[in-house]
C-alpha cells in the first residue's frame, strides 16, 4: 500500500468515529447551563474608580446543543472608552469532570478557564490570572465579580448586575 493511500485511510477513519460522536445526543450535564441562555444587559462598576459602564452577554447553544457560546461585549462611553470584547466557547469534559472554556477578546488575547460548574447559585470560571465568580438571583437576573489573583492573594476588580 502506498503511504498517501494508508494516510487517507487513516483520515477516513478518524473522521468516520468522529461523525459518530457529533451525531450524539447532548450530555445530559449540559442541562446545568441552559437556564444562562439568551442575551443579558449588564451594569458594571470598576471597584477601584467606582466608574460604571454597560455591557451586553450573548448566551447561546451551538453545535446540535453540545456546545454553548458567549458573545460578552462592554459599551464605550467618555468614561469607559476601552471596551472590552470577547467570545467564549464552553462545553463540559467528562474525563475531568470540570466544564472548559476557551475564548478571545478584541486585543487578540487567549482566555481559557475551567469550572465545577454549579454550587448551590455560584459558578466560578477558574485561570490562573483571574476567577469569574456568577451568582444568580433567580430566573432573569445573575451577579458576577472580576476577582484578579495576585502574589498578596485574590482582590475583586469589578463587579456587575445582569437582567433580562
């Protein structure tokens, strides 16, 4: 057998196991984030100059309901003239038993975090430079906190009011 041909039989079979796995149902631990879907208006206020700004968080379920997207985008103002962009694409792992996130923002920058998913009303995104730390306030209104880990230990940045 000539090479091209064992590598295109190699290809047809990785791609053959994975049209399998993309036909699946969803993970049914998938269900723990449905209830954030749909688009949210958002008041934040910077801890540190007490300045407030609006942003929007764009929830939506992709990919045959196996993968969700966040399209979270800050308004620019006099005040608040660096909005910040980014989109983030989350699913859940079940080899780590943890939720993944990876993203992108409007500088270019990568931004990956993991999460255990829900505690009780709190779920935190975990990297290693900051944590997002949501809580929710029922079915059409949520809470989150910015909180940067430094070498002194984990201070809040910012903190933000979401409704639908």
């Amino acid at each position: 057998m000539k090479k091209s041909q064992a590598i295109g039989s190699t290809v047809s079979l990785v791609f053959a196991a994975c049209s399998l796995a993309v036909n699946a149902a969803p993970m049914k631990e998938l269900d723990a984030y449905k209830a954030s879907l749909g688009k949210w208006a958002c008041v934040v206020k910077e801890l540190g100059s007490g300045k407030t700004f609006k942003s929007v968080a764009e929830k939506t379920a992709e990919f045959d309901g196996n993968t969700y997207v966040e399209r979270y985008y800050e308004i620019a103002s006099a005040d608040h003239p660096d909005a910040w962009k980014a989109i983030f694409i989350m699913s859940y792992d079940p080899q780590t038993n943890r939720w993944v996130r990876s993203g992108v923002d409007n500088s270019g920058e990568r931004n990956a975090a993991s999460s255990s998913g829900w505690s009780g009303d709190t779920w935190v995104w975990e990297n290693d430079a900051v944590n997002i730390v949501i809580t929710q306030k029922g079915a059409k209104a949520y809470m989150f906190g910015v909180d940067v880990k430094e070498g002194s230990g984990v201070k809040r940045v910012a903190e933000g009011s979401c409704t639908r």
